[in-house]
C-alpha cells in the first residue's frame, strides 16, 4: 500500500541541517543501500539525494562542478 504525506504551508519546504544531509549521503554512497531505498526512507527524491552528493563533492574539491 502506497503512503502519502501532504505537506502544505509553512511546512512546506524541510530543511536539514550539514549533519543530517552528511548522514543521509553516507548511507547509500558508503555502501549497503541503494540510493532510491534510501530517499524514499528520508522522504526525498533521489535527484535531492544526488544534488547533495554534488554539492559536497564539489566543495570537498572531489568534483568541477561540470558535468
């Protein structure tokens, strides 16, 4: 069976703090996951998972930013 969340409002858009997004990229990433397992456990999409893994790759001086 399917789960919906519905959020609207000032809940809208979640944020997360450098730890949180940390933990989350360390599990599929690090191994023993899949990345669509783990977004959908977090309630995010896995374009969000890997914008993150991006991003801190890129200010890690691991990645040009250019794809």
């Amino acid at each position: 069976m399917a789960q919906v969340i519905l959020i609207n409002g000032r809940d809208r858009r979640r944020s997360w703090s450098a730890d949180e997004r940390r933990a989350i990229l360390e599990e599929p990433f690090a191994g023993g996951s899949l990345p669509s397992e783990v977004a959908r456990r977090h309630y995010i999409s896995t374009a969000q998972l890997y914008s993150w893994r991006k991003k801190a790759l890129t200010e890690a001086g691991m990645c040009s930013g250019v794809q």
